[in-house]
C-alpha cells in the first residue's frame, strides 16, 4: 500500500506538499497540484481514514489552526507536517486570516471535531481564547504555537519564540552604538508576535530614559507596501530619526525605499533592524541587520508535544520558550561615524 512518502517521492514534493494538497488544494500552486495528483493516480493512493479511525480509535489527523499564509507561518507548518508525516498523521490547515483559504471564525470549532488534537497559532481575539478554553473544558488535545506571553495558564501546553526578547535586543544594540533617536515599525496588532516586540523594544528604551512618543510609532502590518506608502506621505511629519527597528524585515525594506526616495541613505544617514532574515537579504546592496528565528524547531516541538499528548506519554516540559539569533551585519553604524 502507498503511503504519503510514496507519493511526495513520485511526485518530487515535499512530504508537507501533498498533505497540503490532500486537504485544502488550493492552497499549492497548480503546477504542484498536478503533480502531486498523477501520483496518486499512478500509485492509488488513498486515505482509509474509516478503517484507521475503527481501528485505533483516531483519525490520524490533526488540525493547524494559522492566523495568515505568510512565510513565517508557512515554515511552521512545514516543519509540523513533515514531523507529523513521519508518524503517519495528516492535517486539517485552516487559515483564520486569510479569506482566500481560511474560515470564518465560528467555523473554526465544526471544522475542528474529526481531527485527533490541535495546534494553534492564536490571534489576539475573544474567539481564540474562547475557542482555547473550550477545547480545554471538553479535555481534547491542543498545543499553543506563537502565543506570546497571553496564556499563563501552566496546564496549557506551549511553544513561543521570545518576541519581546527580540525587541528588547534590538534597543540594546542601537542604544549601545549611540542612539537616542529612534522610529520604530508596527506589525499587526492581532499578533501576539507583533504586540511582544514592540514591548520589549518600547519598554527597554524607558529603562534607559528614552521615551517613544506615538509620533514615532509607524503602523504597519508586516507588508513593505505598506510602509513604504505610509512614509512617503508621512515623511516631511516625521520626527528626527537615527535608527529604525522595523517589525519585520519587509517592513524594513520597504522604509529603506521610501527613505531613499527622500535621498536618506541607510548606515550613512540611519541604522536599521528588522527581523525573520528573509532569504532575499544576501541579495540586497547592503548588509541587513535581523533576527533569525527557530521556526523550524518551533514546528518540530510543536509536532512532537502534540503526538506525546495523544499517545499519552509524559511530557517533561509543558512551556517551551524558543530564543532568536540576531544577525549582526551592516546596517548599525554608531552615530560616531554617521
């Protein structure tokens, strides 16, 4: 009999390719999809989701519940679904964000019944808590992905990446080169990832007596569209400036352009910090500061707390706290030299 591997081996996919595929085909490109499809045919490939369930008692299934289809998320969910596969689990995605693939909210719990436990990525909504607190009352297996500091409950089983760590690194590494003058480049603010770093970065400049007004907070929703609209019609309003912390790297690109537009060179006239270190960055005229996040740890742990869960196996740590590696490069210049 066929398994997943079989076909992403035919296909010449990847494992998290055809699980994508099998439950939600939208959301690979077509090219992929029909790739993956003359596999199955040529393999006759099925899932006896029926006799597995009779079987065992599950349905080797487990819901992803993602607020967006971005990168960052999208390297998560590889990393969940190739961990999952090797365990013979495939996944329900719904993207809760995201209206092309996603649902509405109150969808989301229907949706959620044929499945053996959940991972979920929350949003900052009544709707998120809620639904985490149902899935707790009824005992079904969940894991909390990217939650922020938000869910301090210890019975919950959690797996975060330090933001407001991030945050805060990032004001210590621009204070420490001289910087006192700063603008700093919201995220989204339904993402706890998005509420940590500008916590930690905003709250660590006060500790040093340095306040950030609201004039000097950008909004932003990790898009360089965005920004870059936002500060070219801004510009001429915007305070005095010497270093930028931009919630993410695209955000950074995109306020690197529209400043250079406004002839404001980059490590000439400002220094600037994003984060994700997206595989565009070697590939620009200089050198981006940023962090590089274990999205790809994050995935596994999640993958592997999940199936523990199920299988009922002891789980030492309930809460774990992953940290990001900041990538020193070119763009902090101590205003020494500016």
């Amino acid at each position: 009999m066929s398994t997943l591997k079989d076909v992403a081996n035919e296909a010449d996919v990847s494992i998290a390719s055809v699980s994508r595929y099998l439950n939600n085909n939208q959301s690979v490109r077509r090219e992929t999809g029909d790739k993956i499809e003359a596999a199955i045919k040529k393999l006759d490939y099925c899932i006896d989701s029926a006799a597995q369930s009779l079987k065992t008692g599950r349905f080797y299934r487990i819901g992803i519940i993602s607020p967006a289809t971005g990168p960052h998320y999208l390297e998560i969910i590889s990393s969940i679904e190739n961990t999952l596969a090797d365990s013979n689990y495939t996944t329900n995605i719904f993207f809760t964000r995201d209206p092309k693939f996603g649902l509405a909210q109150k969808e989301v719990p229907a949706k959620m019944k044929n499945v053996d436990g959940t991972i979920i990525m929350p949003l900052n909504r009544k709707s998120d808590r809620a639904f985490i607190k149902d899935l707790k009352r009824r005992g079904e297996p969940f894991v909390i992905l990217d939650g922020g500091k938000d869910f301090p409950d210890e019975a919950y089983h959690q797996i975060s990446i330090d933001n407001y760590g991030i945050g805060k690194k990032a004001a210590e590494v621009l204070t420490e080169a001289g910087h006192t003058r700063f603008l700093y480049i919201k995220g989204s603010d339904d993402l706890f990832i998005s509420r940590d770093r500008e916590a930690g970065f905003c709250r660590t400049l006060e500790e040093k007596g340095i306040r950030m007004s609201p004039e000097r907070i950008i909004p932003g929703t990790f898009n360089a569209q965005v920004t870059l609209e936002y500060i070219e019609e801004h510009f001429k309003t915007l305070p005095d400036f010497t270093a930028i912390f931009a919630a993410n790297d695209l955000s950074a690109l995109g306020a690197v352009k529209a400043l250079q537009k406004q002839g404001r060179k980059p490590m000439e006239d400002y220094s600037i910090i994003g984060v994700d270190d997206i595989d565009v960055l070697p590939y620009l005229s200089f050198g981006l500061c940023t962090f590089r996040q274990p999205l790809q740890t994050a995935g596994l742990i999640a993958a592997n707390m999940m199936i523990a869960l199920i299988e009922g196996v002891s789980i030492r740590e309930k809460q774990v706290m992953l940290q990001a590696q900041y990538i020193m490069r070119e763009s902090v210049v101590s205003t020494n030299f500016m």
